[in-house]
C-alpha cells in the first residue's frame, strides 16, 4: 500500500536526521506536529546530498550528484521515487509550493564543493546562498503555509540566519574541510597562517547576522518559534565556544557541545520562552 510506503519514507528522513544533527532534531522536537514530518524531508534530502560530496569517496561524486539531481525532479513531477528520502522529499516540496530555483541553487552549490577548493568573495556568497540560505526558505515555505505576503516578509531573516549557521559550520568543520577535503571558503583567508585576529573579525560578522535573524525568530508564529529558537541558541552557544578556543585549535580539532550542555541550553530555551523572552 502506498500509505504504508510513505510512512516508511518519512521515518527514513527522520532517522537520518536524527542520526546526523542532534541539534536540529532537538529543535523540530519543539515544533507543532504538522510542521515536524515536512521539516524532516527537507533535512533528509539536503544530508543525502552533502553525503554524496563529502562522504563516500569510492564513487563517481560528479556522476551521482547528476543522477540525484535528475531523480530529485523526476520525482517531483511524478510525485513518486523509489528512493525513500526523495519519496518524502516530493511530497513536502509539492504539499508546500517549493520552487524548483531553490532546489537547484541547493544543488548548484553540492556541486561546488567537487570542484571548487578555494573560494573568492563571489564564490563564497553564492555557496552560502545555496548551502544554507535557501534551505532556510524551503523550511520558510513550510512554516508559512503558502502565506506569501508572510514568505516575503520573513523571507531575508531566514537567508540571513542560514548564513549564519552556515559560517559557524565552516569554523567548526575547519580541520575536516581543510585537511581532509582540501577547501577553504573563507575569501581572502589563508590557513596555513589563521590567527586570532582573522578569528575575531569572522565572529563579528557572524554575531551581526545573529542579531539581524532574531528579529525574525521574534516574527515567527509560535507554532515554530520556540524549534528555531532550539537551534538558534544551540548555535550562539558554539559560536561562543569557538570564540573562546584559540585559532590554531580549530585546525586540530572539530568544536562540540557535550549533549548534556544541549539539554541544559535546552532548558533555559523553554523557561525564555514560557517568559515570552525568545
């Protein structure tokens, strides 16, 4: 029965999610019922394609990036994939009105990464507009319910607090994306002498978009906010202990936060929100 297959999909884009990023599944955790499943597929099919580029390093990335791109819209024309993550996947872009640009500047910037290695300032806002700012849209499209006039609105936050996030993933990730995939984003950055200086000057740029997006958290409608506001206090909380770790560090070692501090970043979240402080 189709039911039972689409409910197998979308348990298989929760599990990944849940497998991979246990911040974001902290932050759909809080989110109304219906938007968690929609929330899920987008994340499913956007971590399916980072794997293809940054994981399996046996394959033809170039060849499979093509293939899950073609797959991706024949099943949104089709409403229907034999892949589990890109089953689920379609159905939320065609329940949400999720225009293909956004799925394409998504893959557009996977692409980058199998050839790009070292990125100038052009190249630098274009990856992060389709690594991070439109999955914040796609997540807007979902969270707006086809309330355009509310999608335009809120629209520049969400692109601002994906580049943000965004950022924080780059400082954090620095040793494996350096060392172990041979990249550099950051334009203008040298890593072979990072200091703490170009450290501090990167925060500050970060810190600026934090500031900008809470506005945006504030105009969400509760049904969502106290989830984005999970995740956005899970990243202010690693962006201040990347703050707090010397430069040289970052290129040795990957920065986490203990699950215990999540569920301690947690709680304060709730008790801010039940104070209307979010």
């Amino acid at each position: 029965m189709i039911s039972l297959y689409n409910k197998v999909s979308y348990k298989t884009s929760r599990l990944i999610t849940r497998t991979y990023s246990t911040s974001f599944s902290f932050g759909i955790a809080f989110f109304a019922p219906k938007f968690r499943k929609p929330i899920y597929n987008i994340y499913g099919f956007v971590r399916l394609a980072d794997e293809i580029v940054d994981s399996f390093q046996h394959i033809d990335k170039e060849k499979y990036l093509l293939e899950f791109r073609q797959e991706t819209h024949k099943s949104i024309q089709e409403g229907f994939s034999l892949n589990p993550v890109l089953h689920s996947f379609q159905e939320t872009v065609r329940s949400y009105n999720i225009e293909a640009e956004l799925i394409d500047t998504f893959l557009d910037s996977m692409q980058m990464d199998l050839y790009k290695h070292i990125y100038d300032e052009s190249l630098y806002k274009k990856y992060i507009l389709g690594s991070a700012e439109v999955v914040g849209l796609m997540c807007l499209r979902v969270f707006t319910e086809g309330d355009n006039k509310e999608y335009e609105r809120l629209k520049p936050y969400a692109m601002m607090l994906g580049s943000a996030f965004q950022k924080i993933n780059f400082l954090r990730d620095l040793k494996a994306d350096y060392k172990q995939l041979g990249r550099s984003y950051f334009p203008g950055v040298d890593l072979r002498s990072f200091d703490e200086l170009t450290k501090k000057e990167l925060i500050k740029e970060i810190e600026n978009e934090f500031l900008e997006a809470r506005k945006g958290i504030q105009m969400l409608p509760k049904s969502v906010r106290l989830g984005v506001g999970m995740a956005y206090v899970y990243y202010f909380a690693l962006l201040d202990k990347i703050k707090r770790t010397h430069a040289a560090h970052l290129l040795k070692e990957r920065i986490r936060i203990p699950n215990s501090k999540k569920y301690g970043l947690m709680a304060k979240t709730l008790l801010r929100y039940s104070f209307n402080m979010l």
